[in-house]
C-alpha cells in the first residue's frame, strides 16, 4: 500500500511540474521587438484570445493542438506567445521535446503579467 502511496504522489508532482516549474532560459520580450526580429512567432493562445489580439506574423496553433501540427512549424529560432504561465511553460516543454530552439516568449494577458511580476518575487512563474 505504501508503495502504491508512493507512486501515486510521484506521478502527480511530476504532472505538477510540468504545468508549474519554470522554464528556464527564456527572455521576456516586448511586442514591438517580436514584431520586427527575425524570429519565428507560435501563438499558442486559443483562436478566440488571438483573435482579439493579432499578431499579425508567426503561425497560431493553441496549446491543444500543438503535438499535433508541431510539423509545420518551420525549424527557425522561435518567440513564443501565451497568455499565462502554464501555457508558456507546456507549450515549450512540448517544442524543446520536439527539437525547437525556442529563445524567448511574449505574455499578452495584463492581469496575468501583473500576477506573475509579483510572483516572480517569492515564486518563479
């Protein structure tokens, strides 16, 4: 029983920490200067949220669907844009397991920028 107790608490952190450890090695970059590098944008964001916020370069593939569709997305160095922390952090975990340079991300939701500076204090995000 107690090894079951055991397995069991293994896989849920390791589910937890997929979804919530940081990803390290990546730059916040402000929206001016994914619009004019020279990197490739995945807009990770569901249709509706990108819709309502275009960036009008890069490719929208939401989170849901990028295991799927990894192979269109062409091998350049890549900015990735989410709209909070755990679709950043799943998001390129995915993209780095499937051999992308991923160099940096955008965050485009304010109360999530917000949460997250204030986190980043005590908490990594």
């Amino acid at each position: 029983m107690v090894i079951a107790s055991l397995f069991a608490l293994t896989i849920i952190s390791y589910f937890l920490f997929l979804r919530s450890f940081p990803v390290f090695g990546l730059v916040d970059i402000e929206k001016k200067k994914v619009e004019t590098n020279n990197f490739y944008v995945i807009d990770l964001r569901d249709y509706n949220e990108s819709y309502k916020d275009p960036l009008n370069i890069g490719m929208n593939i939401p989170i849901a669907y990028l295991k799927r569709y990894y192979n269109e997305i062409p091998n350049l160095e890549l900015i990735v844009v989410a709209s909070n922390c755990m679709e950043r952090n799943i998001g390129v975990r995915i993209l780095r397991k499937k051999g992308f340079k991923v160099v940096g991300y955008k965050m485009t939701s304010r109360k999530e920028i917000g949460k997250e500076k204030h986190l980043r204090l005590g908490i990594f995000c």
